[in-house]
C-alpha cells in the first residue's frame, strides 16, 4: 500500500459547497486562538476530514469570505466564523438541492396533502415550488393541490422558510381518508 495520500480531485465549487454545508450545519464557530496556527490547524481539520487539497481549502474559505458568504471576526484571542446572511441562502440552496422524503417501511395508510395559493406576483417561487414538490415524488391531484403519502412536515417547513412563504400561502394537510385512492396507491406503488 502507498505511503501517499489520495485527495479527491473536486472541483473548488463543491469545496465550497461543503464549506457552506458545514457552517450551516454547525452554526456558527468559535475557534481558541491561542496558537499562531490556528486558522491552519481550522483548515488542515476540514481538510482531512474530506481529503481536500489544503491549498485548495485556503482558496474557498478566502473566496467565501471575499463574496460576503461568511464572517470572520477576532475577539478576546478568539475567531468566529459564521455565514452571512446571504451566506445562509446560499446554503440553503445546498440544503434545498439535497432534500429528500424518506420513505418507512411501513405506509402509516395517511395522506400528506400541500395546498398553496401563491399570488401571481410570486410566479417564479411558485413555479419553483411546483417544481421541487414534482422533484420530492409529490404527485399533483390538481393545479395546486399535491400529495405525498410519506411524513414530509420538516422538508415543507424547510421549502416553505426558503422560498419566503407564509403558512397562509402554503397549507400541510394529513388525512386518513381520500375518495376513490386507490390509484394513488397504484401511483406510489403501495398496493
């Protein structure tokens, strides 16, 4: 076996997403900055954490920083990190592009049905809306009427948040029963 490492041969711009994820995740970060080498030891840990080449992670934590993505900031000898608030959308992107509705075992036998009334002003997050609900395996009973027959409360909310709606416009509804649901069943392969 090599004695050499391997590093994954990413693009600088899913350095960047998982930079991004990661503050996202973790909030934000107060690093002791008692060594000199603290910003390096922070880069060196998330480099071997996903193999990066450390240059590589040098430049995405200095372009982030340079687009207003994330703050870093030094006080009593310690570094914060945090995102921005555009650093957040952005990451929220990453959120909203991985998003998935896991599927139980076992059908609980309910529905989940999103009803949304967008005002036309909002066509674009509307449409965005439509579209990522198709995405998420939802199947549409009419033009703004959509149903899912899995938990799905957290990755509407999350929907919800990121395009800028109100519950007023976008309604979750779990029911027990629908008229004549049998191609449904068929739809989503539970029968």
């Amino acid at each position: 076996m090599s004695k050499y490492k391997y590093y994954f041969a990413k693009p600088r711009s899913e350095i960047t997403k998982d930079i991004l994820k990661w503050l996202a995740i973790s909030g934000a970060i107060c690093i002791a900055a008692t060594s000199p080498y603290f910003g390096i030891n922070l880069i060196r840990s998330f480099k071997n954490k996903k193999k990066y080449k450390q240059k590589n992670v040098y430049d995405a934590f200095y372009n982030l920083k340079r687009r207003g993505y994330i703050d870093i900031k030094s006080r009593n000898h310690q570094i914060y990190i945090s995102l921005t608030k555009e650093g957040r959308k952005k990451a929220g992107r990453f959120q909203i592009d991985s998003l998935e509705i896991n599927k139980p075992k076992k059908w609980d036998r309910k529905w989940r049905i999103v009803i949304f009334d967008i005002a036309q002003l909002k066509n674009l997050q509307r449409n965005a809306f439509r579209g990522k609900l198709k995405e998420l395996g939802f199947f549409p009973l009419q033009k703004s009427v959509w149903i899912h027959p899995y938990p799905c409360k957290d990755e509407i909310e999350l929907l919800r948040e990121f395009f800028g709606l109100s519950q007023k416009e976008i309604r979750l509804i779990t029911a027990e029963n629908i008229e004549n649901d049998k191609f449904l069943k068929k739809i989503f392969k539970l029968i």
